[in-house]
C-alpha cells in the first residue's frame, strides 16, 4: 500500500468521521436506549466506532477479532479478500467487545459460549445494519462482525459481469418449458446472490414458478415465485412435501437444497415423464463437479442423465481499480501460455505497484511521497465481478453420467463439446484489463 496519509499516527477513531451506534436485541426500545447510554460511557466507544469506521472506509464487508492471550488479531474483508490491519492489546480488546455486546443486548462476561446479536451504525449519513457473532475457540474468542452493504452490489446477473453471448444463451435455455437447471459456485462464492439474480432473468409470469425451501432458512422472495416450507429441523426434506405439490402442477419446481437422492428422484421424474422445468443449486468449484455433486445424493444416475440439461456455474474475482492500475508489457512466451493469439493485446494489467525506494526521490535526491488512490484506498482492486461459466450437457456426457465417471472424464468430454472453462473465460477478462493474471491465479486454486 502507498504512503500513510496525514494524520494516521493518530488512533483511528480520531482520523476518521465518528460512528453512532444504534442498540438492538433487547425486549423494548426503552432496554434498547439503556444499553446504549452505558456503552456510551466506556472508554472504549470511540475505539469502537473507530474500527467500523475503518471498515467502511476501506469498503469492508466483514469484520474478525481474534482474542488470544498475547493481545488481539485484526482483519477486515474487502471484496472478498481478508486484510489484516493493525492488532491490538488484550486490555483495550476486552473493553471495546464490551461496548459491541452491549448494543448487540449480550453478556458481557459471556466468553466461552456462542452469542450472536445485532446493532446498528451510522456513518456519514449512511446508516448500515450489523451483525455480530462471538464463539469461544481454543485460543480465546473469536468475534466476527458482519456489515450489510447500504444498497444491492448486484441488481441483475448482467451486473456480475456475465457476457452478453452467454447471458442470451442463458436465457433461451431457463425459459425452456423442460430440463434440470444447475447453478453453482464454490462455498463462499456468492451462491444466493447467484440464485436470486438468475431467477430474476428467467419468464416467471406464464408459468407457475415453485420454491420449495427450509423453513430455518427461507430464501429471498423472488417476484412470481411461490413459496413451500419445510422444516428441515424435524427431520422433513423436499421429498415429503412434493407429492402433495405435484397435484397443483406447477409448471416449475424451484429446489434450492435438493437434500437427498428421494428428491432427485421425484424432480427428474417431472422432467421426464411431465416435460417440467427443475432449477436447483449446489456448492461447486467448476459445472463438472457440480453435476458429480448431485450424483452422490445417490438419486438414479439414468433419470438424472436424462433430466439435467445444462449448469451456470461462477466464481468471484475482484476488478483492478480503473483509476491506478498500470499496465505492463508481457513476455511472448507468457502470452502464448496463456493461448492468446499473438500481437492481439500489447499491454496487460496489475493493482498499482511501489516504486522501489531509489525511485521514490526526486532530482535531488529528497524523498517523494506517493499518494494513496482515493478510489480503491490504495489496495489496487476496487469492487468484485465474476467469471461464469456455462456447459450445455451433451448426449456424451449423459451416457458418461448414467455411469457415475470421474471428474476428469467429464471434463474431457466438456471440453470436446466446446465448453469453455473458467481459466479460459478469465483469461478473457485478463486480456480486456479488467482484471490481473495474479487475481485471477489467486481465485482459481481456491
């Protein structure tokens, strides 16, 4: 990162704009105000804002505190990405967890069992909704707070940056009256967001659209799609509820945890005999993967052949801040490694560089001070994007499915069919300069 700004040898919560928190969680307003009013009186309430304050000026999403006995590890999450800041003492740590379980209505002296709790913040005119969970761990206590974004990252699947050939593609195939849909990412990878923003694209007024979800973790409400519960926690799974849906016929089934093989079987079932249209969901690091997941639900691999029609699958990766990225010059034998054809793209990309310290003098030889980007703060990446990708099973892959082959096998015959995996479509995305070789090896090995 660049040269500190002025000022920054001070504690933070005296650098930046302050926080006001609001206390959430106890039984009435008035509860509400009394914690407040003695979190305020803490010392370390300032100190407290001042890391929220920290967070949301570097666009931070999540918050972590590590406690141990020697002081306090500090990270904050930054399109994804953890950043460590500095730590601070055990002393000054215990008192500012006090202020945050206080507005959050948790005991205070409560540092072995799990607590989750809610605040508020308001930070220059902007007011964001908090999260908190702490857990005791083997070393201590783990805190971590969680700072909802002021308004929707992503309103449309265009706005994860999915090619316009592909959107198109995409929605020519969820608007078919029949087939198994799959989407999918990696655990962490934004699957809800995929989901809600997929749904969206789809024609959902004329047909009947069907969610059939767990009642301990309802999705968000899609416009045109109904809602079935079932609670999971007594042991209930979509199989149990859609013998009695099937009689209402909707024309689509929308399963975001298929669960167990029996609603494999079901929905499959749909989609063969009844010509329905499934879309389902499941955690996957490439759509190959995605399709051997479903496999070891242990539904009937031949119905599911025969059912499944294509998965969307993507991965997040941050953007190169526009305003100080620099562009370099790449070796020949780099460009050919990467397959792109040569003398197509002259300069790629990377976050902004420190210059080595003989270059940081001006004629004189007197120090310069580098500023830091007032867009990305200086982290060289600014906002997250994603790469997709798209495989349209092919009659191969059916026939190698109802088998149950390996993932290379069906990688190989992805690959025969034309599709285009995800190191191929960010090595477009590195080529246009939107993002860095260097991210995009980073978000492949995870």
């Amino acid at each position: 990162m660049a040269r500190k700004k002025k000022g920054e040898d001070l504690p933070l919560h005296e650098q930046l704009p302050p926080v006001d928190f609001t206390a959430r969680g106890a039984e009435d307003s008035l509860s509400d105000q009394a914690n407040l009013l003695a979190a305020k009186q803490s010392p370390a309430y300032p100190v407290a804002g001042g890391l929220i304050a920290h967070a949301l000026t570097l666009r931070g999403e999540r918050v972590m505190l590590d406690y141990a006995a020697s002081g306090v590890g500090v990270k904050i999450e930054v399109d994804g990405v953890w950043m460590n800041v500095d730590p601070r003492d055990r002393q000054s740590g215990d008192t500012m967890l006090s202020v945050f379980k206080k507005i959050a209505n948790l005991n205070v002296d409560e540092r072995r069992s799990r607590q989750d709790g809610k605040f508020g913040a308001e930070f220059e005119r902007s007011k964001f909704n908090c999260s908190f969970t702490s857990q005791g761990v083997k070393t201590g206590e783990r805190v971590l707070i969680k700072i909802e974004p002021k308004n929707a990252k992503f309103e449309t699947i265009d706005d994860l940056g999915i090619r316009e050939g592909m959107r198109a593609r995409f929605k020519e195939l969820i608007d078919q009256s029949e087939g198994l849909v799959i989407l999918s990412t990696p655990p962490g990878g934004g699957l809800s967001t995929m989901w809600n923003l997929a749904l969206s694209t789809s024609d959902r007024f004329v047909r009947d659209f069907v969610a059939i979800e767990d009642t301990a973790a309802p999705e968000e409400e899609v416009i045109n799609v109904g809602q079935i519960f079932y609670d999971g926690a007594k042991g209930e799974t979509p199989a149990g509820v859609l013998p009695k849906l099937l009689l209402k016929q909707p024309d689509v089934f929308v399963v975001p945890n298929l669960v167990n093989g029996e609603a494999v079987k079901i929905l499959c079932e749909q989609v063969n005999k009844d010509q329905k249209l499934v879309v389902t969901r499941i955690h996957a690091k490439e759509a190959v993967e995605a399709l051997l997941r479903v496999l070891m639900l242990n539904g009937p691999a031949e119905s599911f052949a025969e059912a499944v029609s294509f998965v969307l699958n993507s991965r997040l990766i941050r953007k190169l801040c526009e305003n100080c990225k620099q562009a370099y010059q790449p070796q020949p034998q780099l460009i050919q490694k990467l397959g792109i054809p040569p003398g197509r793209v002259q300069n790629l990309y990377r976050e902004f560089q420190m210059p080595p310290p003989e270059q940081r003098v001006d004629s004189r030889g007197r120090p310069i001070e580098i500023e830091i980007c007032d867009k990305c703060g200086g982290i060289g990446y600014l906002g997250r994007t994603a790469i997709f990708e798209m495989l349209e099973v092919s009659s191969e892959m059916k026939e190698a499915l109802k088998k149950k082959p390996s993932l290379e096998v069906l990688r190989k015959l992805a690959k025969a069919s034309g599709n285009r995996s995800l190191q191929e479509e960010g090595i477009v995305m590195v080529a246009q300069g939107s993002t860095s070789l260097q991210e995009l090896q980073r978000v492949l090995k995870q």
